[in-house]
C-alpha cells in the first residue's frame, strides 16, 4: 500500500453514532422490505434495483479472480476486491458493527481497529467480557470524529468497513489503496431486524466459513417478528400505547426518535404509537421541548444508552428545569433503560431480535407475561451464536449504569 504524509480525513459519526454525517450525507433509503404498520412483507412486493434480496446482493462471493482474491458486493451496490481470507478488520463510523462481526465469528481476533465509542461500550458492556481479544483493538487512527489516515494505514487492515452514505469517506479509503466495504444503515428505512439481518448477510460473503449463520439469525429474527405480531395485532386503537424515545437527555438538549429513526420502527414493531412520529426531523435531529411532551403525554418512555440519564431521573426530577411529574409515564414508572448487551441496543445490533421481545413485554405485560427474558436470551445466544450466558450476564444486559454512554459524543 502507498505510503501517504500524514492525512486527516473529518468523519461525520451521526445519528445513533453510526449513520455516518446525519441526514444530510446519508444515502437515500430503499423501499424497507416490511411495512412497519402492516407487518412484516417480503422485498419483492415493492422491488427497487437498490433494494435487491439478500440472494442478489449479499450472495455467493466471486471467487473467480486470481491471486487470492474475491469479489463481494457491498450496500452501496460497489464491487470490492478483497482477499480471499480476510484476518485483519477496521470499522469506522458503524459502531455497533464491531461487536456485530465479533459475535458472529465467534472472536474479536480479527478486528484490528475500532472507533472509540466502539470500544467504550464493549469495556462498559458484555462484549469484552465475553471477548476480551475485542479489547485489544486500537482506537488511535480516529480521533473524535476524524480519521488519520497514516495511523490507519499502520493497522494493514484487509478490509475498512465505512457508513454507506459518507460517500467521500469511502472514496478517500479506495484513494488510500483500501478495501473499502460501504455498511448501510438506512437503507431499509430504520428497520432494526431488516437492517440486522442484511449486515449478517454481507458478512458472510467477507466470511463464508460461517456457513448458514446469515439464514439461521434471519429466520430467528423473523420468528420473533411473528410471534409477536401475533399477540399484537388484535390490539384496538384505544388499546395501543403511544411512546416516546428520548435518544439523547441533558440540561440542555432533549431528542427523540421522528419517524425517519430507528424509534419509529421499535414502536410499530411492538404494537405502539410513536408520540413523535410527525417530527420530520431525520436521525438524531429531532430535537423536543418539555411542552411538546406535555402534549403528547405517553404512555411508555424508553431511554437509550447514547445518555446517561436513567429512569429515576426522569421520576426525581434531576435533570436541568424540566418537570416530568404531570407526564403519564412517570406517574405509572414506565420509564425504561433501553439495554446494553454487546452494544447499545437502540440501533441495529447482534441483541435486536431480544430486544424487540423485551420491548413488547415492557409495552404489553399481560400480553407477553408467559415471556421469560432471561431464559429467551440465554437460549438465543447459545443456539444462534454457541455463546453461553449466566443469569447474572443477562440481569446486567436489561439493567445498565450511567457508564453505559461514556465515550459517545453526539
């Protein structure tokens, strides 16, 4: 690889910390392959040359090039030339993708370079306990929200993952002499399982010695999508609860999810009504104000982990002016944590099938009472992944600290 001076490259790490420069740089999203408030629907009733079915656009790797090398096909629809067997992994600006590909191969060996709110909640969260070789990552080629190229370069990655729709990165990384991998985030309009699912399959064209991994998370995902489904979909509009996510808290900011987030697709998913499904903002732009929550006045709030703000917060009345007391959700203590497994769960991540359960039971209780989390979670690792967790694992999953947040900065 060429030898370059010293190179700052400024990354925009968005919305969630990985939709790359937010809205404005994002590319523009396909036609989602299930339809968010009729259920799920299979890709080809609305098919778009951009959306192709994971058999066109994740499947078998060209393996005709010669000198060890295939070629894959990437979300941005790129053809990239990598080796054949790919041993060293940089991820830049999709954060949950470290510990997506770490659970998948089984091992955070691999991967050689992460950003640092990558490697924050692996240390806070079960990934480093489960892989500690994950810890031994650098985070010195990103700085912030800018890349140095020539400490890049020291890594020797195989492969450079890069947000699909930070365009004049990837161009940069090819530039560089990298094999550059475009991961899309909204591609498939925000939906947590789809999105999950396509991440799994354009993995296993990077490593197809995991076989049917792909088919087996996205028939488990579907599964769980069904299942629930099933005991939500008899629910009368007046039976349905309307939610608000609070993405980002301070004492000076407050954002939720809009419609165009990974909120609208938690909340349609489980049977809710997203309080703030007519803000237009995109990603993590929608910023409220207490009055407008006033008026929306939900029935559930779940926090994310991109916040060190915790339910007793919200009840105590500890953060900034603000006043959650004539709000419903804090009268009944429906205020969750969102959890912290092998990354914050609010955004596309190896726990999205759990936390799509997990999300139903806290909405519907009585609905999803013959639900046993700890036992849902314990089986889901062990059979899709060989991973086995303790009960204490799983407490600590569904009940993270304020450490949760450090080392992301929006």
């Amino acid at each position: 690889m060429k030898k370059l001076t010293a190179i700052i490259l400024s990354v925009c790490l968005g919305a969630a910390g990985l939709t790359g420069c937010q809205a404005g740089a994002s590319e523009t999203p396909a036609a989602s392959s299930r339809a968010a408030d009729t259920g799920r629907q299979q890709a080809e009733k609305e098919p778009k040359e951009e959306t192709k079915s994971r058999e066109d656009s994740a499947g078998e790797p060209d393996a005709s090039q010669s000198g060890g090398t295939v070629i894959i096909t990437d979300h941005a629809g790129s053809q990239v030339e990598i080796p054949r067997e790919v041993n060293r992994v940089v991820v830049t600006d999709i954060l949950p993708l470290p510990s997506i590909i770490t659970v998948f191969l089984g091992s955070g060996e691999k991967i050689v370079g992460m950003a640092p709110a990558s490697m924050s909640a692996a240390r806070t969260g079960l990934l480093g306990e489960l892989f500690p070789d994950i810890l031994n990552a650098s985070t010195d080629f990103m700085n912030g929200s800018d890349i140095n190229m020539e400490e890049l370069m020291k890594l020797e990655p195989d492969v450079v993952f890069y947000n699909a729709g930070s365009k004049e990165i990837g161009e940069a990384l090819r530039s560089a002499g990298f094999a550059a991998v475009a991961v899309s985030v909204n591609k498939w309009n925000y939906d947590s399982i789809e999105t999950y699912d396509q991440w799994i399959s354009l993995l296993s064209q990077i490593f197809p010695e995991k076989g049917d991994t792909a088919e087996q998370v996205s028939r488990y995902s579907q599964n769980i999508y069904e299942d629930i489904q099933n005991k939500v979909s008899g629910l009368k509009d007046e039976e349905k609860k309307d939610i608000l996510f609070l993405f980002n808290y301070s004492d000076t900011t407050m954002v939720t999810s809009g419609k165009k987030f990974f909120g609208q697709f938690w909340c349609d998913a489980v049977g809710g009504r997203n309080v703030a499904e007519g803000v237009a903002a995109e990603n993590s732009n929608a910023v409220i104000n207490m009055e407008q929550v006033y008026e929306w006045n939900p029935d559930i709030i779940f926090i994310t982990n991109f916040t060190p703000v915790q339910p007793e917060d919200l009840y105590e009345n500890a953060v900034g002016q603000d006043d959650w007391s004539p709000v419903k959700a804090v009268q009944d203590k429906n205020v969750y944590k969102l959890p912290l497994g092998t990354y914050r769960s609010y955004t596309p991540s190896t726990d999205t099938p759990m936390t799509l359960l997990w999300m139903a039971k806290q909405v519907y209780p009585d609905l999803f009472s013959d639900v046993d989390m700890t036992q849902e979670v314990k089986d889901y690792y062990k059979e899709l992944y060989g991973v086995d967790l303790s009960g204490e694992q799983v407490q600590r999953m569904y009940h993270p600290g304020r450490e949760a947040a450090a080392g992301y900065k929006k």
